[in-house]
C-alpha cells in the first residue's frame, strides 16, 4: 500500500500528455500483418518448432536483437528503437522508431522484411497483408501468453472482441505536436479524418474463408468491441483541452493494474477516479498505472505524448506507406489543416460518428449526407499530395498507389 504522500497527484496525469509537446515533426508506424502457413493459410500458433516462439529466438539469434518478455514467455524483440511484438493472436507487429521522413521509415521496414525472409521461408510462413486472418477463426486461435491479453479478453465484452483481439491486423500512424493548441487541432481533425481513412484502405472483406459483405470487417469488429473505451475520444468540440482528455479516463472503468509482477484484477468496479480518491484493495495508483490505463484505452484516435491514429486496415502494395504519407502531408501543414477543416465542418458529429458504421460495409461506397464518400476522400488525398510535394523531398509518390485506386473507385477490397 502506498503511503498518503506517495499518492499520484492530477498534475501528473496532465504532464504525461504535457511533456509531449515537441518541435519534431516526425511519422511513426506501426504495422501489423497476419503470420499464416504458406500453403494452407492457416494462422501460425505461437507454440511449436515452428510456432512464432521460435521464428522469434531464431531471428534475434540471427540479427542480435534481444527478447521482450512476459514471465517466461517471450513476447517480442527489442533493438535499439526498433520492436517487434507478438499481439494477441499472434499477429506480428513492427513498430519503426518515428523518422522525419516516409523513405526512411520504408527502408527500415525493409531491411528487417529483408532479414527475415530466409526464416520465414524455412519456417514457411507467410505475412499476410490484410485487415483479418481470410482463412482461420478465433476459435482456432489460441491466445498469446501474456497475462495482460488473457485479462483482456475475459473483460471487454462487446460480441466481435475475440475477432478483434486474435484476428485483425492494422496499420497505425503517429504524428507530434508543439503544443496543447497544436496537439488538439490535430487530434479533433485526425478523429473527423478516421471514418474516410478507414474506408479509403479497408482490406478485411474474407473472413473464416467466406465473403462477409462487409469491406473492413475489421472496422465492425473494433465497432463491438467495448462502447466504454473504443470510438471517438472527442465530441469534435474545438475547444477541447488536455484536461478534457483526462476527464474521460478518469471516468474510464479500469481492467487491472500490475502488482509483484501479478495483475491484479477490477474488471470495471472502479474508474480511475474512484482508484484515485478511494483505492482498490489496498493500493493506490501510481504513474505507471496512469500509463497503463491510457494505453486500455482504444479510441479511434489516441492521445498519448503524440497523436496515434488507429483504424486502418493492414494493406500492402505499397498502400502501407500511404497511410503515414496521408497524415504527414496534411498534420504538418497549417494550410493543408486549415483546407482539411473546412471540407469536414461541413458535417455534424453525429453524420461523422454515424460514418463508422457505413464505411464498415461500404468503405469508399459509403454516404455522408446522401453523398458518396469517395469525392472527398479524393480531396483528402490530393490535400496531402500537393503539401508533400511543395516540399520537394519527393515523398508524394507514396500516395501514388492510394490516387490509382481511388481514381478506380475502390478500395483494396475490392480489388
């Protein structure tokens, strides 16, 4: 039990989201794909000689990358700023230090896809560039063994949690703020932005080996997951403020906190400020329960010491890299900001929260107002193409594959 001078004060909530304030413009990624058998498609276990356990030890083996562990368990790799993680189904996860430029961040993607291709070859296993695992179910997929993810999955109740949590993979990008104003001009756009860039790349329309009818089932599975903590983290207001991001995960139920190496189970009994001003069993929270509390929460759009932009489909073909390249063209650029607002606060909150459900199904296809989608997604992109190439580091030809397919009028899954 912590003592009463030790108690987490408020003014350290605010300063986790305050001490990101930087001059940097950089791009982060994220960048999930599905690990299945190269001939039967099946997803990869994580036991086995060769489960994603051993991919893991042989490749950190070969390219001296040390474990990230869970217990026993491994989990992921670690090398200098660079991870490697295991998610809840197995789904294999490259996290890039954030670069000042897209280029960069693509060659190292490639260099480790390099490297890694004589393992995967061996192990015959193939990364699957999609939003959800087209061949195998939940039901078949077994759980990593990490203690948090088991928590996990008993808490969030929503009917396509399971699919979520062991099925999907997704491509999520971070973007930096100089200041509170910066951060949540950047936030409320990125959250009015979500609906069209999740239609724009949605990737997940086979599912259990069938055509579910919907183009990102991902995006309907995240759509059920937990209403508590998945959506929106903003009613679009402009005035919106740090303190208003912190209200709503003070009120947030709480999942569990870690404690002598254990978690300690709440599964929603008390909210962050009821853990706060009363305690749980005893404890107190602490700076690194503040931070695991932010981080089990899954909004569309989340506000960490950077802004991280969440619901995009796993794709390939190059389309990986238009999905930072979008964001950067627009969130580095007052002008591009200032054009991007104006085309959205056309539409009230309700007609963009409302836009998750259609695009779901309809992606690109989907209406806004008795309007399809697809011209702005169109404005949205060229936006950004022409920021970037104001800048003359050629960096928007990693829009050129998403402009091809939206002159089409499709999305990936459709093609």
């Amino acid at each position: 039990m912590l003592k009463t001078e030790e108690r987490l004060e408020y003014n350290q909530l605010l300063d986790e989201f305050l001490l990101g304030c930087k001059s940097s413009q950089k791009i982060g990624m994220e960048y999930e794909r599905i690990p299945v058998s190269k001939y039967g498609k099946h997803v990869i276990p994580y036991e086995g000689d060769f489960g994603m356990c051993e991919l893991l030890k042989e490749f950190a083996k070969l390219e001296d990358w040390d474990y990230i562990k869970d217990g026993d368990s491994i989990i992921g790799l670690k090398k200098m700023h660079d991870t490697i993680t295991l998610e809840p189904g197995c789904q294999f996860e490259l996290s890039i230090e954030p670069q000042e430029y897209i280029r960069d961040l693509k060659s190292r993607i490639e260099k480790i896809n390099g490297s890694l291709k004589y393992l995967l070859d061996e192990f015959e296993i193939e990364l699957l560039n999609l939003g959800v695992s087209p061949r195998t179910t939940y039901k078949n997929i077994k759980l990593l063994p990490k203690r948090r993810y088991h928590v996990m999955a008993n808490y969030l109740w929503g009917i396509l949690s399971d699919v979520m949590m062991r099925e999907t993979a997704g491509i999520q990008v971070g973007i930096d703020f100089s200041s509170e104003y910066d951060a949540m001009k950047k936030f409320r756009l990125a959250n009015m932005i979500m609906p069209f860039a999740t239609a724009m790349f949605a990737n997940s329309r086979i599912r259990g080996g069938v055509d579910t009818g919907y183009k990102s089932f991902r995006a309907l599975a995240w759509l059920n997951t937990d209403n508590e903590r998945c959506g929106f983290a903003t009613d679009f207001d402009k005035n919106m403020c740090f303190k208003d991001y912190v209200s709503r995960l003070l009120d947030m139920p709480m999942i569990f906190i870690n404690r002598n190496s254990e978690c300690l189970c709440m599964n929603g009994r008390v909210t962050f400020k009821q853990f706060m001003e009363k305690g749980f069993e005893g404890f107190y929270p602490n700076i690194d329960d503040w931070k695991l509390h932010s981080n089990l929460y899954f909004p569309e759009v989340r506000l960490r010491n950077f802004i991280e932009i969440r619901n995009h489909d796993c794709v390939g073909e190059g389309l990986e890299y238009s999905v930072p390249a979008l964001y950067k063209g627009i969130m580095y650029s007052k002008s591009a900001l200032e054009e991007v607002e104006d085309i959205l606060n056309k539409f009230s909150s309700n007609e963009i929260k409302e836009l998750r459900y259609k695009v779901a199904r309809s992606a690109v296809n989907a209406k806004i107002n008795g309007k399809s989608i697809i011209s702005i997604c169109k404005e949205l992109v060229e936006i950004s193409y022409y920021t970037l190439k104001s800048e003359g580091e050629g960096e928007e030809k990693f829009l050129e594959p998403l402009i091809k397919m939206l002159k089409k009028g499709k999305c990936p899954s459709d093609l």
